[in-house]
C-alpha cells in the first residue's frame, strides 16, 4: 500500500511539476501583470528549453503514458490559440459559449506527432504577441467579463482564464525543463 501511495505522488510529481492550478479568488494590479509577464516569457523560455533537443528527444516522453516534448509543444501552440480567441470573443460578446476541444485527440494527430516543432514555435511567439498586447490594453474590469464553458458547466472570468494560463505555461514548460533534468540534457 505504501509503494503504491509512493509511487503515485511520483507520478503525480511529473504530471504537475509546478502544482495543481489554483484559481485566483480576488483580481489585483499585482496579480495580472505577473501573470501576463509569465505568457509574454514563454516563447522565448520555450525556445531555450527545447533549442538542443534532437528528435529523440523531442519523442521522448516527459512521464510515462504521458506526451513527447513535440507534442507538448505543439499541445501549447494549440491550447493558446483557443485561449485567445477566448479571450477576444468574450470582450465581445456577453458570457459567449465557448467551443471545447479534446485535446488529447488533437495531439494524437500527424502534425502534433512529428511535425517540426519549430512551426508551433512561431505560432506560439506570435499568439503571445498578440495576446499579451490584448490583454495588456484591458482593464481590471475587463478581467471579470465571462465566457461559459459548456464542458464544465459553468460560466469563467478573463481573470481567472489568465491565471490558468499563466499556470498552463509554467506547467507545460516544466514538464520539459525537468525531462531535461532527469535525463542529463
């Protein structure tokens, strides 16, 4: 029983590097530039982590039955295109219902399995070109307009969108820099 409880925290332990995401509970002037200073970093930290990876270790796993580095970067470039155009539909409609995707399907596809990662790279760069300019031109109000989610069933604020982007980067980032790590990269 132990080494079972053991080993789930290690793999836990490489499924959430950096934690569990926690949603933000109040909006404030120190919160959301940190967090968009955390989205605005990740192309660049993205390019760092993975410049020396050959295609071993881009199809390398960062956990067991977990994704390769491709597809975790391609995972990103995917993930943060929806979330900006998240970000963009619910400035302009009222609590719009936003389109889920099945992500996992979506890295199982050919381009996310061996795809040169260097496209996602350069959607990922100019997304977060063009979201950090976004949201850095809204304000503290702007951050409570909603958009509902219908695979959750619930209604969520731009604020705690950032957040859970700011975490999604540093997460997904991690799941990298670690693999890396462990294995003398």
């Amino acid at each position: 029983m132990w080494l079972n409880r053991f080993a789930m925290n290690a793999i836990d332990q490489l499924r959430y590097p950096v934690g569990k995401f926690k949603s933000p509970l109040t909006i404030d002037d120190v919160n959301i530039p940190a967090e968009i200073k955390i989205i605005s970093d990740l192309p660049l930290k993205m390019r760092e982590a993975t410049v020396t990876l050959n295609d071993t270790q881009l199809d390398t796993p960062y956990r067991p039955e977990g994704w390769t580095v491709r597809q975790v970067v391609h995972h990103l470039a995917d993930s943060h295109i929806n979330s900006y155009c998240r970000f963009k539909l619910a400035m302009s409609e009222d609590n719009p219902v936003i389109k889920p995707y099945l992500e996992a399907k979506w890295a199982e596809f050919e381009d996310a399995r061996t795809a040169p990662i260097f496209h996602s790279l350069n959607l990922i760069d100019a997304v977060h070109g063009r979201w950090v300019l976004f949201m850095n031109s809204m304000t503290n109000d702007d951050y409570k307009r909603t958009f509902f989610h219908p695979e959750h069933q619930k209604s969520l604020t731009l604020f705690q969108t950032l957040s859970l982007y700011a975490w999604h980067s540093e997460h997904h980032l991690a799941h990298i820099t670690e693999l890396k790590k462990r294995n003398n990269w």
